[in-house]
C-alpha cells in the first residue's frame, strides 16, 4: 500500500465508518503503513522528526478528532464499530485486495490480540498518540497558525496546520464534542485510551475540562468513567498471574492507572472551583471513594511501592478533596520514596505550565505563559505572582532559581527538551544515566524536584480551602 492511498484510506474511513467502502481491517493496514513512515523521520533521542511528519498530515488529525468526539445515539455507535470491525472488501479480484491488506499492520501492546475490535482499537490507539503528541507540544490556548498564502484563492483549509482554532481542535463544538468522547472512553478494557486524549485536549484548553465539570458530578465521562477504569485496572491485578511484576508500562494495571489519574490531575488544573465541586459531591464520594481505598491499599504493597509513589500521591490527593480534608496533602511529600523519578516528573509538570505562586487562584481558560526568565521553566501568571513567590515564606524561587540554571545549562537544549517534555522515549533510567554520565549533583535535582511537588501539594491545599 502506498504512503498516499494509506493516508486517504484513513482518512475516508474516519469521515464515513459505516459507509460500503469502510472497512476495519483496511483501515489497520493503513494506519500501519502510515506508522511505518512515521518511523522512518523519527529519532530516539529526538522527536523532531517524527512530529513534523504526523503536522505534515494535519487532515488526518483532523479526521481523527472528529471521528472520536462525534456525539451519536449509543445504539449508533455500537452498530458502527460493528460496520467495521467486519471485512466486507472485495476478494474477487485478489491483487487488489492484498494491496490495500499488506502486511504493514501495527501493534500497541496496550491492545490486546485476543481482544474483540483488536485491529480497530490498535489503530485508534496509534492516532490518539499523534494526537496527544501535538497537544503536548504547544504552548496551553495559543493555537498554529495559519499560513499565509500569495494567492488566496488557491489556499485550502486542509493545508493549514492543526489546531489553529477552536473550531479546528473541537469540529463538533465544545458541548457536542465531551459526549462524543465519553462514548469510547465507556469500553471497560479499552476506554481508558480515550481519557488520555481528554486530558490532552483539556490540558491545551481548559475550557474543556470545565465543560466535562460542568455537566455535572452525573455526567459519565467526568466521575463514571475513571472509576470503572480504576476499577478495571484494581480487577486485572487481582487476577494477575504467578510471573506478573508491577510496571507503569503494564497494560491492564500501570497504564490504565496512570491515564486515568493524569485525566483527573488535568481537570483539577482547569478550574479549582469546578474540580472542588464535583469531587465534593455525593456522588464522587458513592463512586470514587471506595475504589481508591482499594487502590490505595495496593500500592501501599512494598512491591508496589518503589514503581508507583506517584500514583499514591495522586490518589491521596482525590481522597483528601473528596473528604474535604485539605489537611491531608501536607504529608505527601514525606511519603514520596524515589524521589529521582518523581523530580523527572516534577520538572515535567512545571514545563507543561500553570502558576506557580501556590497562593494564586487562577480565572479558568488564562494562559499562564510567564516564564521566569533567569531558569527558563518555572511560569507565572502575571508579574505580582512572580514577585510574592520569589520571596515567599516557605517556598521562596529565589532558592532554586539558580540551581534550575544550572542544571539546564549543564544538560544542553537538547537533553533538557528531553528531560522537561513527557515522552515514553526518555524514562527514568534515562534520566538517572545522562546525570550520572554528566556527573550531575543528585542532591540538586531532588532538592528542585521537592520543591516543585511541595509548591503542587500547597497550592492544591491553598485552593481548596479559599474555594471550599
């Protein structure tokens, strides 16, 4: 299959799946042919290449979002992804077949081969990544844009990069497009998926994030959906055979896990007032409560502990909100075990925005893009904010201003972009070697990390109780 026919295969398929043409198993082959490609731009130690060739396609972005965040009856939706997880292609004429079925398939260890739909989700798994890896990269609320052309009336809009609006990112519309997401992300073994993408989207525009809120703590995709997930994830490791071992990477526990508390980290950055809301209802308490506990108790395991420290603070952090005990976040740190892992995700976490003056009570949608300039990572809203945390009383940037300096100058553009932007190219281990090869002072770094989490676990303590 060529580059060009595997691209208009996907992108045919995503704008009309229940049509004669559309087929599951093609579209597959097509993503995979395309991924193929992909590979070829890309570089381990940079991802450059790889993401300029996926905004070289920006129609199949397009397609891809709004193929996942069209609102449709359920009963309409089932009956589509029973369209096309059957092969209703032509095999009369076998060469043509097997052109458009070649071998070029891709896998995604988060799917499952035994699974129902196995090819379909794969592929949808493969195009939320691209999309994820878009978002990811842009600076919160400031779109692409578009390009200028010498003769206007040559342009099209498909040449245009993507997002460049609203209307680009969100095809459907803002309220439309949070039930059409909250379709997919209902699949108990794969929904999971889908969340991912909604933090994304809400993570770049936070008006999304309030719109899921705002619906209500009832609306399914809001509180409904990370608890079956968790609750999902919770079942798989209660069933885990004799050879498991605990992993973030681990596809039924470690992924879902950590998709599903980024989805709702991100929406507690969205608007404080609405997060509160919603997390202190009845109805957060009926759902949530009694899965956290039991997640909670899992990774409290001591096998458990050394690879999810993270996730105990995440949920710890929910069950504070949920019992309205703010109180509660003040310890998390001490509780915190590889503290070279959490620092990584700490630095990450700062780089993606937000205020960090942890008595700030942002107005939701501002973008936060005020950076200090001196360590070119920490941002703020505004200059007063920036003032009241250089000299705070317990979490002064004045004390770890220089030391971010450093530490960045010393890793070089290159290794630093790696280090501040999340990538499952660069882990931990990753981490840990070019310190150790660069002879990097390990106190440095978690003395900048802790700082970081205790200014998060603050500002969460600090909002809640002036929103409360």
């Amino acid at each position: 299959m060529s580059l060009k026919a595997a691209v208009e295969t996907m992108v045919s398929t995503m704008q009309d799946p229940t049509g004669p043409q559309s087929c599951g198993l093609k579209f597959w082959y097509a993503v995979g042919r395309f991924e193929r490609q992909m590979m070829k731009h890309s570089d381990k130690d940079n991802l450059t290449g790889s993401r300029r060739f996926i905004e070289s396609y920006p129609d199949v972005m397009r397609a891809t979002i709004a193929f996942l965040t069209k609102k449709q009856p359920n009963a309409d939706h089932i009956s589509m992804l029973q369209h096309l997880q059957k092969c209703r292609c032509d095999t009369t004429d076998r060469e043509t077949y097997n052109i458009s079925h070649s071998t070029t398939a891709c896998y995604d260890p988060r799917v499952f081969l035994a699974d129902e739909g196995m090819f379909l989700y794969t592929a949808i798994a493969f195009l939320i990544d691209r999309l994820v890896d878009i978002l990811d990269n842009m600076t919160p609320g400031k779109f692409r844009k578009t390009r200028r052309h010498s003769d206007p009336a040559t342009s099209r809009d498909s040449e245009q990069p993507w997002p460049h609006g609203l209307k680009d990112l969100l095809p459907h519309g803002l309220a439309v497009s949070v039930y059409g997401l909250d379709l997919w992300a209902a699949d108990k073994g794969r929904g999971h998926l889908f969340l991912r993408l909604a933090g994304a989207i809400a993570r770049f525009y936070p008006a999304f994030g309030v719109e899921i809120m705002s619906k209500g703590p009832f609306f399914c995709l809001g509180l409904l959906r990370p608890a079956l997930h968790l609750s999902t994830a919770a079942d798989a490791y209660d069933q885990r055979p004799s050879w498991w071992k605990p992993s973030d990477s681990d596809p039924r526990f470690g992924v879902p896990l950590l998709y599903v508390l980024n989805f709702i980290s991100v929406l507690s950055s969205c608007d404080t007032r609405s997060y509160v809301a919603m997390m202190g209802s009845p109805c957060a308490r009926q759902t949530l409560l009694s899965i956290l506990l039991r997640g909670i108790f899992i990774l409290t395991l001591p096998e458990m502990t050394p690879h999810f420290s993270q996730e105990f603070t995440d949920m710890s952090l929910i069950m504070a909100v949920i019992n309205r005990k703010p109180q509660d976040v003040r310890a998390l740190p001490k509780k915190l075990t590889d503290l070279t892992g959490e620092c990584l995700k700490a630095l990450r976490f700062a780089h993606q925005g937000g205020c960090f003056n942890y008595q700030c009570l942002p107005t939701s949608g501002v973008v936060r893009d005020r950076q200090c300039a001196r360590c070119d990572l920490i941002r703020y809203c505004g200059k007063k904010c920036q003032t009241e945390a250089w000299r705070d009383q317990w979490f002064p940037h004045k004390a770890v201003c220089d030391k971010i300096k450093f530490f960045r100058e010393t890793l070089g553009p290159k290794i630093w972009g790696c280090v501040v932007t999340p990538t499952p190219l660069f882990t931990v281990i990753d981490f840990k070697r070019v310190c150790r090869q660069m002879k990097i002072d390990m106190k440095l770094v978690k003395e900048v990390g802790v700082h970081i989490i205790c200014i998060q676990s603050s500002q969460i303590y600090y909002r809640t109780i002036n929103h409360s």
